[in-house]
C-alpha cells in the first residue's frame, strides 16, 4: 500500500474558534513531533465560514495512519476538541496518486 491522504471536515460551535484552534494547534505539534509516518497535517479555515475548518493530513502508510489514531496525543486531544465541535467530522480517505 502507498501513502494516503486524509481530510476531514469539521464544524465548530460558534464563539468555539479560538479554542479549536489552540487545540489543533497542540496536537499538530505533537503529531510533527512524535509521527515519523504523518507526512503533512495541516487545519484551514473556510473563508465562507468562519466555522468550518478542514483537515489535510497525509501518512506514509496504512500502518501510519493507524498509529496516529492510536497515539496518546491524538486520545488526549480528544474531549479538547470534541467540546468545540457542533458535530462529528466528515472524513474522506485517499490514495495517494504519484
């Protein structure tokens, strides 16, 4: 398997911006720092909607996808950022095409 590409799409509760942002901004840290397999993991804002943001991420593999699921940072970050959200992501996954 080649790499994969992932995006999610995510809406944050109004006023719940800045809180979500600092969050994503924690755990891409810590994503960049302890997930040789991440290969970018990057968050935008809609310029429509100021409460929509999209995820860009890419991993090496399957396998460095799976680890970043299963990460303590990834776990921890959880309730910080499921507080901000209005709902559950729509996350779309790719292959990679070179």
């Amino acid at each position: 398997m080649g790499a994969i590409g992932v995006v999610a799409t995510l809406k944050v509760k109004e006023g719940k911006e800045a809180d979500f942002e600092a969050a994503f901004k924690t755990l891409r840290e810590q994503v960049k720092a302890n997930e040789p397999g991440n290969l970018q993991y990057d968050v935008t804002r809609s310029k429509a909607d100021a409460q929509t943001y999209v995820i860009m991420e890419q991993y090496a593999s399957q396998e460095a996808l799976e680890a970043h699921g299963a990460s303590d940072h990834f776990k921890a970050a959880g309730p910080a950022l499921g507080a901000v959200l209005a709902g559950a992501p729509d996350i779309v996954y790719l292959d990679i095409v070179n």
